[in-house]
C-alpha cells in the first residue's frame, strides 16, 4: 500500500503543497493511510493528524453506493452523519453534489439557508464549525468527509488542498473495497483480458490518466452496471463507450 502514500504526495504537490519536512503531519496521515491497509474503519482517523479538528467521519452515499457511514473517530462525529442521513440535507450533501467542499468555520454565525434543519438540530451537539469534502472517482460520486471542531476554527487553503488530496485517496481505497467484496461477473479467460488491456489503454488516452487509474475506471462502470468488465471492454473498444475526463473537485464538467 505504499503507493498510496507516493500518490498523495503527487496530488498535494498538484495544489501547490511542497513538503519540507520528513515529519511534516500531512505526509504523516498520509503514510498512516497506507499503514491501516486500507482497513474501511480506520479511514477517517489519518484527518486528525493534520487538521485543527476534533473528529471526523466517512460515509458513502449518492446513487452509487448505499447510505452508510463506514469510519467514524468518534460519537459526535457518527451523530453528525446520522443527522444528515436522517434530515436529507447538510453539507455532505451539497458537498457531494456541488462536487467542491463546504467550509463553514463558525456554525454559530453561518447565514446558510440551504439546511436549516440541521443548523439547528446540529446547535444540540456543541459543534463550533464544520467542514464537508466530496468523495469522486472520476464521474463517480462516492460520499463525502465530514470534519468538525468543537471550537469555531478556519481551514487555511494549504490545509483545504491536503485534505482534499487525502479525499481522493480514500474514495479509491473505498471504491477498490466496494469492487473487491461484491461479486461481480466477468469472464477470465484470455481472449476477456486481451480485451479489458485493449480497452485500458483507449480509456487511458480519454482521461489522460494512469493505466491502474483507467483499469479501475472499467472496473468502476462494470460494478456500476453490473455487469462484467469484457461487455464494458468491448464497449469502448467498438466506441459505443467513451470516458469522460476525470473532473477535479470544484470544477464544472467539460
């Protein structure tokens, strides 16, 4: 799993951050991402390291995957989700679809209109501020990262891109587990690979990604459908299927 830690070195360094020391707490979270090999409980826990907050949550949700929350450091941080999940509104929401963070830094004067609800089911658990960041996978939506302090604190815009580099870190790990633990029908014989590498390599040239990243998008979309990743092959291959480019966090679709 180290790569995981290289990776998100690369995406940090692609929002401007420049790590200068080997003990730096972000590069430390993201080393201890790839340390708990990947184990879905302990996804939330790395954010503490680095950020000025006191607890954290992941939960999946969207059309993609159920409703669930699947790491949580603490109780507050699983009530936070579960308000959400009750209520049908909150950052995690606006998060996942306006696909950029929500960055409230003090609940107590926020002027947000768009869940009142639970402002004010939230004032209940002594939260100063709190901050929501989508979970993507390419066009995939996958869930969002809850962050929240006990005391009102901001986010600087170094600390917004790290946090936002570990996102995308932790939405492979949760797509890779989702593929990995539900079965879905494909057929392995040679004549099927030969295929899924030809449709790799076309699926590499339209995101303008990684080989593994684009193996994992056919992965994705055959999960998706349901269906086995030969049928997706041969989609793109016979260009009936073509992948959109990979959309940043905060950015409009092309």
């Amino acid at each position: 799993m180290g790569w995981l830690a290289d990776l998100c070195r690369v995406l940090w360094q692609k929002t401007g951050g420049i790590a200068v020391m080997a003990n730096d707490p972000f590069l430390m979270a993201s080393d201890a991402l790839s340390d708990s090999g990947a184990r879905i409980s302990e996804l939330a826990r790395p954010f503490l390291r680095f950020l000025p907050i006191s607890g954290a949550s992941i939960s999946t949700f969207g059309s993609f995957l159920g409703a669930e929350t699947i790491s949580a450091t603490d109780a507050r941080a699983g009530r936070v989700d579960e308000l959400q999940f009750d209520l049908g509104e909150g950052p995690c929401w606006d998060a996942l679809v306006n696909r950029e963070p929500v960055l409230e830094p003090d609940l107590a004067s926020t002027t947000s209109v768009s869940w009142p609800a639970f402002l004010d089911a939230i004032r209940e658990e002594e939260i100063g501020a709190i901050f929501a960041f989508p979970l993507l996978f390419g066009p995939l939506e996958i869930g969002a990262v809850d962050l929240y302090s006990i005391d009102p604190v901001s986010l600087t815009p170094e600390q917004q891109g790290q946090t936002l580099a570990l996102s995308a870190l932790v939405s492979r790990i949760i797509l890779r587990h989702a593929i990995s633990t539900d079965s879905i029908p494909d057929d392995t014989t040679t004549f099927s690979r030969r295929l899924i590498h030809q449709a790799t390599g076309m699926v590499l040239a339209q995101l303008g990604t990684t080989a593994e990243d684009a193996h994992l998008s056919i992965q994705a979309r055959a999960f998706a459908e349901n269906r086995p990743m030969r049928q997706i092959a041969q989609d793109v291959i016979e260009r009936r299927t073509r992948f959109t480019a990979l959309t940043e966090p905060g950015r409009s679709h092309e």
